[in-house]
C-alpha cells in the first residue's frame, strides 16, 4: 500500500470527521477497507454509528490494533457488506467489484445501512479506490453521510419477519405486474383468497392500493433493488 497516499487521504478524511463533531451536522462516517472489504481503519463517526454502544469511542481513523490484547471496536476485521441492508446489497456489491477491478475510480450511491441496534442508516455513499505503486487498489475509503429521513418513509429492519411466504410470492406477483386472476392460477388459491392477503399486505405496509403498495414495499427495503423478476428480501419473510 502507497503510504504517503493512503496517508493523505487519512489526513483529510480526519478533518472532516473532526469538523464535523464539532458542528451539529449529519454524521460523516469514514471507513478505510482492504481489497475484500474488511474493515481496517474508521473515524469516531463511523463507530458511533455501527459499533456497539461500549466500543465506540476509538480515535479518528484509528488501526486495528495489533495487540492482541487490545480492545477494537467489533467493526474492526467485518466484512462492509454485513452493514448493507439486504434490499440494496446486490447493486452496491457490483459497484465496489467495478472498483476493485480497475473499472472505475471511484462512485457515489444512496446507501441503506444496519445498525447494531437494528434500524438503519440512510444516507450517501461516495466510494474511491487507494492504489500503491501497483495498477490494482490496495484499500477502499469509504465515506458515508447520513440523510434526514422521516418514520413514515424510513426502511425496515430486516430482523422484523413482516410477511408469511404466501403473502411474499403475492407481493413479487403484485410488483411483477400480475393482475388477481393470474396470481390466483400461479400459487392455487382462490381470488377472493388472493384479495384476502392483498388488504392484509396493505395494511401491513399502510398502502392505499396495490401501486402504491410496490412503492412502498421498495421504499422500505421489503423488495430487493436491482433483481427481476421482483423478489422480497428473505429475511423479512416469517
């Protein structure tokens, strides 16, 4: 790895997570990443973020400690894509593979994150690759920067098993376009049956009717972005 550029872009990006602290803003969280994504060094944004409440108070951009016995933040050594949230981990693991292969300097996206208490993160993600003396990146710096969002429109944790599996095929036929008749045929139900678990998914995702239903479904992460034909994330499935 470049010292001196990884170095530099440490510089800056502790700037920044200290001017931020030091204004109330929106948190800057800043992560440095190896080629597989592990998590190596972060600022005091970042850990107040995603680490658990006993374990974040490390320094700015601080190393993983090669004592052993010192206590890291349990980020420290996890792979970034255990903090996406399903619903938008597909796409957002092909942007850093574009990354990582030399295809791109860098990217910027709206990322969903996991919180260790459950709820989420929402916010930008702006992504770019460190390279040493070599063609190939050597880290990933990561910053992300929380957005306002409300509880109305905010995304669902995926720990929250919303949907029975008859209520989830219901949900990927609804978003795939199928009318009441067509569904009834594919999952050998009824059409009132059909009807009966389209209110209950209305109600449950307190949409008005079945467009609004699919928007609402991806809004809150129930649906997976990127992926046809539809499909719901599997966690949220009882």
């Amino acid at each position: 790895m470049d010292s001196l550029q990884l170095s530099t872009d440490h510089s800056a990006a502790g700037t920044a997570g200290t001017a931020v602290r030091g204004e109330e803003r929106p948190s800057v969280c800043i992560s440095v990443l190896d080629p597989a994504l592990t998590i190596r060094q972060a600022n005091q944004d970042f850990f107040h973020q995603f680490a658990t409440p006993a374990e974040d108070s490390a320094d700015v951009l601080a190393p993983l400690p090669s004592d052993s016995s010192s206590t890291a933040p349990d980020v420290f050594g996890r792979n970034f894509r255990e903090l996406v949230h399903p619903s938008v981990r597909q796409p957002l693991m092909r942007q850093f593979e574009r990354l990582l292969e030399g295809r791109r300097d860098r990217f910027a996206t709206q990322v969903v994150a996991l919180r260790p208490t459950g709820d989420v993160f929402n916010g930008s993600l702006t992504a770019a690759a460190v390279r040493g003396y070599g063609p190939d990146p050597t880290a990933v710096l990561v910053v992300m920067r929380s957005g306002q969002s409300t509880e109305d429109d905010a995304v669902v944790a995926p720990r929250r098993k919303l949907l029975s599996e008859i209520d989830a095929r219901i949900l990927e036929g609804i978003a795939a376009g199928l009318s009441t008749i067509p569904l009834a045929s594919r999952l050998y139900l009824s059409q009132h049956g059909v009807e009966y678990h389209v209110t209950g998914l209305l109600r449950k995702l307190k949409a008005p009717n079945r467009a609004a239903l699919v928007s609402r479904a991806y809004a809150m992460g129930v649906l997976t972005v990127g992926t046809w034909p539809p499909r719901v994330v599997d966690d949220f499935i009882k």
